[in-house]
C-alpha cells in the first residue's frame, strides 16, 4: 500500500498539464507584420546603395543592361577614380571643409547650448525655436548673395569661402541638439564642483563634458554628415579643382569620349564617399543611440 499511494502523485503529476511558461519581464514576442514593415524598410534602404555599387562593378555596354547581378564585375572604375588627381584632391577638401566645420560648431554650440541649458533667461524657448529655425533656411536664398559677396572680398573659390557658410547652418544645429543633453545633466554636480573650489569654466570643462559625450558624438555625426553631403553652396561658391568638394568634383566628371557616359565611376566615385560615412556610423552607433536616448527624455 505504501508503495502504490507513494507513486500516484508522482503518476498525476506526470499526466498533469504543464502550467505555461511565464514571460520574463522585458520579453516581448512582436507580431508578424512588425518584421514585414522592418524588412521593408531596409529593402527600400539598402537597395539604391546596393543598385549604386551594381553599376559601379559594369564597364561599357553593361552599364545600360538593368541585369540584378554584373555578368562580368570589374573594379576598373575605382581604379580610374583612385587614379583621377582631380578626385583626390576633391577627397582632401571634403575632408578639410567637414572636419574644421564639425570641430568650430562643437566647441561654438557647447557653449551656447550650456548657457541655454543653464542660465534663466526670459523667451528661451523663443531663442530655441529661431536657432532652429536658421537649419532650416533655404540655402538657395543665401547662394546668390554670398556669391557676390565673396567675389568683392576674395572669399570666392576658397576652403575659407565654404567653411563660413557652412558652419551657419552646421551650428545651430549643433546648439540646438546639445541643448536637449545638457538639461539632462544634474545641477548638483556642478554646484558639488563649485563647493570644491572649482570656477564655472573649470566645473564645466571637468565635469559637464565628460558627461555629455554621447550628445557630443551624437551632434559631431550629425554635423560631419551634413557638411560632407552638402551641395549647392559648394557648386555655387566654387569653381576651380583646387577648391571643390567632393560632390562636386562627381558632378563634373566626363567620360573617355563626348558619347561616353561616366555612369560606371561616378557611381564608384559615390560609394567611395559613401563608406567613410558608414564606417563612422558603425563605430559609433552605441554613443548615438545613447546620445539620441538621452537627449529625448527632455525638450
């Protein structure tokens, strides 16, 4: 008797449904459509850059053939363009031009957006919004008269000449972004750094900026992207080799003849200065995204 009442329980537990399995918190199970709609928006991302390096690998009557994969794939065309001094030399403007203009904006803006983000002023929001408003000026106003201002003062044609007009928009870009970041940032800890002796420039140095790299990454991406993208000013203020960007100097390529289309290296030409952009994204991408966290808790 002992040995049967001892294994019923075990046999009812055996026959006993299991309890489902609770879900860890955090644990989410997305629906069907949700991987569709994300599918498809990197196909309708990923398919013009893959199209791009598609043409970049063809070479003569190939170019015209819409074929999903080159019959015959070549790197002549980044050879030519690695081979084009005009290129290059555009490749060490674009350079230049993005850099100097992202570092001039960060260390401009941090100042602005610590002030904006710390000091009590009247119609800060007010402030804020025309900031915000000057990225978002037409670059087309601005082109013609810059054009014959910097003719008359010798602007015209120079790294200088487009460095100025960029870091107008670049900057209040960067102010406006840093701003969001620098709220999120404690008052305690510079009012602990003052009770230590420390002035406001050193407790913002020392104290504030280690704090806000990740909206400093995130500002810096930002800027550098749009400066090494931008195009109008660049081919209104420009017209010599010496001087042009890197989007420019792809607009004028030509090809071998008056009937050739350069189609094979622009296109290597533009995935060219594609993959800086994505190799600065890729290292990046966790400062961004906490960058981009962050300066979303608060407007």
């Amino acid at each position: 008797m002992s040995t049967l009442t001892a294994e019923r329980p075990t046999a009812e537990l055996a026959t006993r449904p299991k309890a489902p399995k609770r879900r860890l918190r955090g644990e989410s199970k997305l629906h069907p459509m949700v991987w569709v709609f994300v599918v498809a928006v990197m196909a309708f991302s990923l398919i013009p850059f893959y199209w791009l390096v598609n043409t970049s690998l063809k070479k003569g009557a190939s170019l015209s053939q819409g074929e999903l994969f080159p019959s015959q794939p070549t790197f002549e065309n980044y050879l030519v363009v690695f081979q084009n001094p005009e290129f290059l030399l555009a490749l060490r403007n674009s350079v230049i031009i993005a850099v100097v203009t992202t570092t001039v904006a960060l260390v401009f803006a941090s100042f602005a957006a610590y002030a904006l983000a710390r000091l009590k002023m009247r119609r800060k929001a007010m402030i804020l919004t025309l900031i915000l408003s000057v990225t978002t000026f037409p670059a087309i106003a601005i082109a013609a008269p810059m054009f014959s201002i910097w003719r008359e003062i010798g602007l015209y044609d120079t790294l200088l000449g487009l460095i100025i007009p960029k870091l107008t928009f670049a900057l209040p870009l960067a102010i406006y972004t840093l701003t969001s970041f620098f709220k999120e940032i404690p008052r305690e800890l510079e009012e602990s750094a003052y009770m230590d002796g420390a002035t406001p420039f050193v407790a913002f140095r020392k104290v504030i900026l280690p704090l806000a790299i990740p909206g400093l990454a995130t500002t810096a991406i930002l800027v550098f992207i749009s400066v090494w993208n931008e195009f109008l000013l660049a081919v209104t203020l420009t017209t010599s080799p010496e001087s042009r960007p890197v989007p420019v100097a792809i607009a004028f390529f030509s090809g071998t003849s008056e009937f050739d289309q350069p189609l094979g290296t622009i296109s290597a030409a533009s995935v060219i200065i594609t993959i800086p952009l994505v190799i600065l994204v890729l290292l990046c991408q966790k400062r961004i995204v906490s960058g981009m966290t962050a300066g979303a808790v608060k407007g």
